[in-house]
C-alpha cells in the first residue's frame, strides 16, 4: 500500500539560536531564520529575546542600531519602545497614543545547559515539547563545550536522516563495521536510535555505540562511547535560514572522569567533528528521491521520513514540497 506525506523545510519546533555567554547584556543583533528576519536581544536584567524585527511604525529594522532601555527595545529611527512581549509600551513624543495592535510577535526562548532555544510555529501554536534536560552539562566528570559549526545549503532533513542511515558509517566515515541498528523507536515527538559499531582504536578494535535521541526536528542529544575507553555527549542543533540553507551547531563535551582514556575522550570530540565534516560536501551536492531504491541493511531511513512529516503543518502550496512513500 502506498501512503504519501511531506516533509517542509521550515519545520515547526525548537531550534537553536545561539550560545548563552555570547550574547550580553544590552545587545542587540540581527537574526535570521525561516526567511524571515528577526531581532536578538537581552535586556538590563539578563533576559534574552527573539521577535520580529521591523518596526510597525515605518518599518526599522531594530536590529541595526536598536538600544536596550532597560527590559525594552527601542527603535533607532523613532524611538518606540518593545517589551520582551513585542507590546509596543511606549512611543515617546505621543504620550497619549494608543500602543495596543502596535507590538511585534515574539517566540518563545528559553535557556538550557548554555544554549538559547527559540520555538518556531508559523502560526503562533504554543509549544507541545519541551527542551529535554542534560545532567551532564552540570557535572564535573565532562568537559565543557567544544563547539563547531557548518553553514550547509540543504534542509534539515537531509541532516538529521544520517542520524539513522547506519551504513554510510563504514563507507564514508571509515568505522570498522557495518553497523548493527538495535533500536530505533519513536515516541511523539521524541525518536530514540541505537546503532553499535566496532570501532578501530590503538589497543586494537573495540565495540561501541552512537546512541541518539531526537527532540523534534532540529534538537539531538548524541551519545558516543567506544568500549570503556572514551566518551562524549553532544547537542546537534540546527537552525534554519532560508529553504534551503542550514547552520549545524555541534556542542560536544567529552567525559574525563568514569573513562579509561580521558584523552582519547578529548579525540573522539576532534573524530565527530571530522565525520561531519566529511558529511558536509554529501549535502551540498546530492539529490533527494522521493522513492529512494533502498537495500537490505541502509537502516530505518523511512521510518524516520514517516516521524519527520509530523513537524510540517503549512499546505505544501507555502514552501517547497517533498512527497515520501512508505516501502
């Protein structure tokens, strides 16, 4: 039986925005996601931001030149005046103006183990997930993060779907095996995988895993362990840009304490970030079929295609479309 779904490149979800220490008090930055341009900014009392970026007056843009007065943002060519909500609270030379209708959407941002996450629905939908927790981030056996990054003109599905596509491990990143998939189950919005490996290491070749569980469409947590011997954790976040443009974000820390080899932990960081980076020109150059002719061993690549359609709720007509078959 056939069964037809879409995947859109600008899924709903929680989507990484930036590091939390890189952003202080007082900035304000441009930003952009989802072909839209939107303002970043924390206010005095150390509160991030997102929210539309032009101005309902004459249309500034608050990102260049806007300046933080105290929890709002005011327009450089006017001086109008957002709160973290966009309500327009003030318009300084008409004092009896009436400032309802005149506010600016806002996502809704939060701050987790370091990181800001802001939550995208096209159509102002509140959250239906929730930013999942990292105990390790607040542990004193792992590192603190090792962060890298990749500007990718592809969508982020073509991203993610390598998370599942246990083969290509062998063949392009060079691991031991073929890999063995023990899980792949989904639950919601939440897709857990398991995928073992043997991997080739100095004291000869040990097993191992990269165990992976997906929150929504941009957010990973990524697990990868080889025998006793080293460990690391990472956030795999994604933001998207435009339709087809993506930045993936990797914030890895490797484990110090409770390991055999602390410094083989340090390099297995530098080992994810060299197998992504052969990932990388895959990407940029390759096709997408709608019915790919997959073999016996490529892993669950349509059973992900099948939880990732979920994620699109805009008609097709909006943005650029991708029909899946069941096989």
């Amino acid at each position: 039986m056939t069964n037809s779904a879409r995947i859109n490149p600008f899924a709903c979800g929680w989507f990484q925005v930036e590091y939390g220490d890189r952003l202080k008090p007082g900035e304000v930055r441009p930003f952009r996601a989802f072909d839209r341009e939107f303002v970043l900014w924390r206010d005095e009392e150390g509160q991030a931001h997102l929210m539309d970026a032009y101005c309902r007056h004459l249309g500034t843009h608050l990102g260049h030149g806007g300046q933080v007065k105290g929890t709002a943002l005011q327009c450089p060519f006017h001086g109008w005046c957002f709160d973290g909500d966009g309500d327009c609270v003030e318009i300084p030379y008409s004092p009896d103006a009436r400032l309802s209708h005149r506010g600016l959407r806002s996502l809704p941002l939060v701050e987790r183990h370091g990181l800001l996450f802001a939550w995208w629905h096209p159509e102002n939908q509140v959250p239906d997930y929730e930013i999942p927790d990292l105990p390790e981030y607040r542990d004193p056996q792992w590192s603190r993060y090792h962060c890298h990054g990749w500007n990718v003109p592809t969508v982020w599905y073509e991203i993610q779907e390598n998370i599942v596509d246990s083969t290509h491990f062998h063949y392009l990143h060079g691991v031991n095996s073929l890999a063995e998939v023990r899980r792949c189950e989904n639950q919601g919005t939440v897709l857990d995988v398991d995928i073992h490996h043997r991997f080739n290491t100095p004291t000869g070749v040990v097993p191992g895993f990269i165990q992976t569980t997906l929150h929504g469409p941009y957010l990973a947590l990524v697990r990868f362990r080889v025998g006793d011997l080293a460990e690391i954790l990472f956030i795999d976040g994604i933001t998207v840009r435009g339709a087809r443009e993506v930045d993936l974000n990797f914030s890895l820390m490797a484990r110090l304490e409770g390991i055999r080899s602390p410094d083989m932990s340090l390099e297995l960081v530098q080992e994810a970030i060299r197998q992504v980076s052969e990932d990388v020109p895959i990407w940029r150059h390759k096709a997408r079929w709608e019915r790919p002719s997959l073999a016996a061993g490529d892993g669950p690549i349509m059973k992900f295609r099948r939880w990732a359609t979920q994620f699109s709720p805009l008609p097709a007509s909006h943005h650029e479309k991708l029909e899946l078959t069941h096989v």
